[in-house]
C-alpha cells in the first residue's frame, strides 16, 4: 500500500559533511570508518558506523575471528554476501542478503563474525548503538532478522523505504521496542529511490540525533529556506537539531541511504576497543572479566 508523504514546516540542515576513513578491522578486513570516536558525543547514542564493501576476497576473507563486547549494541545490515556469526553463548546464524543482526551485547559475550563465501561481493553495515547505564549490564541477546521480515513500503512518491527500526509513515519496523524500556528509540530506515528520482520526507523529533549516510548515488537536503546540500557519494550527513524533520531529494539515477536517528542518553561515554561503559573504573572491570573468562 501507498503511503502518504508527511509535511514538514522546518526540515533540518546539513550541519557538517562526513567522509569516512579507511581501516581495517578484524583479521584485517577493509572497511570505512563512516562514525569515528570523535563524533559519539555530537551523534550520542550512536557509537560507530563503519561501511564494508568489497568484491575481492582479500579485502574481506579474513573476517572478524572471536572477540568480546560489554556494554552496547550492535547491528550489522547485509546488502551484499554472507556472514556466519557464532557467539560464546551458543548461538549461531547466518547473515546474508538484505537481513539484519541485532544483538544486545550487555554484560558482555565473545564472538566472531566470518564471511561465509569465497569470492562475490560482501557489502554492508554494522552500527554501534550505545546503552544506558542501567541496561549495559543486561542478559546479552539477539534476533536474526531475515530480509523478508523486514517491514516494506512504497510512498506516493514512489521512493521504497525498508523500516529496520522505528518508525516511518506509520510503518513499524522490524525492531521496535516501548520508549519506556528503550529510550533511545532508534530509527534506522534504508532508503531506496525510483531511478526517475524523487522526494522522501521523514519526521524527526528535534531532540533526536540525526544523520544520513549515501551508499549509492547522491542525495540533497532541502533545508527550511529551500537551500539543497548536496550530499556525495559514501558520505555522511549530520543533520543539524533544529527542526521538525528531514526531506530529501534525488536526482534521475539510482540512489540509496541510510537514515538513522535516536534519542540521546547524554550519558559520560568511556570506550576501550570493544567495551563501552560509563567510566574507565567499568572498562577495567570489564577487560578483567574478559580476561579472566567470565564474558560468555
Ligand atoms: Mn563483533
């Protein structure tokens, strides 16, 4: 069913422009840092955003063996290829074209992450999103979400919008959660424009963080005084706090992107490699807990 588009009487600017920087990570898997360190307290909850592509087995093959996290969560989106993970708990899954990962590390589990394929594209997303201080220490958990459960729809003007979390036109995504118990309410939405191009409206409390991130193609940003900001290819966008929303525009071509926004904890946010806690008093615990065996 068609959705109809949302009005917005002041839609956000573009406040800065984001290029990521290239890493690796794992075994030494390349990949694109999108949401460096330095940019966890102006995007608060979100923690880090690093884009992986890539059709040579060299760049991705090695993947992501055993290790631990404490203290947040993490969602990996599959565009492209398969990854097998396995964690200290048990369980096991595949991810793989267009499903998504969602696991509530918590108190904390080891893990790995491996590519399931030896040649052929592998392509896509993992998010950092953080905890309040009261859930860091939670039961770790996750779900395996299959691209077909992820909820789809079509706007009236034509643009495809996959809802991964919150909220979009009424459509609930496939992970929502009541604020009362997750109150950064994140929304994660993957935008797809029709090849003519086209306008994508979305609401966005003004409290909430907000940026965008292009995989394919470039998009603009209408801002309020009808100003477009042109936002390249394999950039991110971070959308200014003031106003009601966001409304973005292709041009004819394929064009794609990441839209994410959720409210922050404003929280101290103290980060040692994969443990994000409070204060360094709690990464401490958690480097002696891994080390003496007790996560997962
Ligand atoms: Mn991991």
């Amino acid at each position: 069913m068609t959705k109809t588009s949302p009005t917005l009487s002041a839609p956000r600017h573009v406040e800065r422009l984001i290029t990521g920087q290239p890493t690796t990570d794992g075994a030494g898997v390349k990949l694109t840092r999108v949401l460096t360190q330095d940019l966890q307290r102006r995007l608060d909850p979100f923690l880090m955003l690093d884009n992986f592509a890539s059709d040579d087995p060299d760049d991705y093959g090695a993947g992501f063996p055993s290790h631990p996290h404490r203290g947040f969560e993490t969602v990996t989106y599959m565009i492209a290829g398969r990854m097998r993970h396995k964690d200290s708990a048990g369980h096991e899954g595949l991810l793989q074209n267009g499903g998504v990962q969602w696991m509530t590390a918590g108190r904390g589990l080891v893990h790995s992450e491996m590519p399931e394929q030896e040649e052929g594209v592998m392509e896509g997303f993992q998010l950092w999103l953080n905890l309040p201080g009261k859930d860091k220490l939670c039961t770790p958990w996750y779900r395996d979400i299959q691209s077909a459960q992820i909820p789809e729809f079509t706007t009236d003007s034509h643009v495809t919008v996959r809802v991964i979390s919150g909220e979009s036109h009424g459509v609930t995504g496939a992970m929502h959660r009541p604020a009362t118990d997750y109150p950064t309410n994140p929304l994660y939405l993957d935008v797809h424009f029709p090849d003519s191009g086209g306008d994508f409206v979305q609401v966005l409390p003004a409290l909430h963080n907000a940026f965008v991130y292009v995989y394919r193609g470039e998009v603009g940003v209408v801002a309020k005084d009808d100003t477009v900001s042109a936002v390249p290819l394999h950039r991110m966008a971070i959308l200014d706090n003031d106003g009601d929303g966001l409304h973005l525009r292709a041009a004819p071509g394929v064009t794609r992107v990441l839209v994410l926004a959720a409210q922050p904890l404003n929280e101290p946010i103290a980060q040692y490699g994969p443990f994000v806690m409070n204060t360094r008093q709690e990464l401490m615990t958690a480097v002696e807990d891994f080390q003496n065996g007790h996560m997962g």
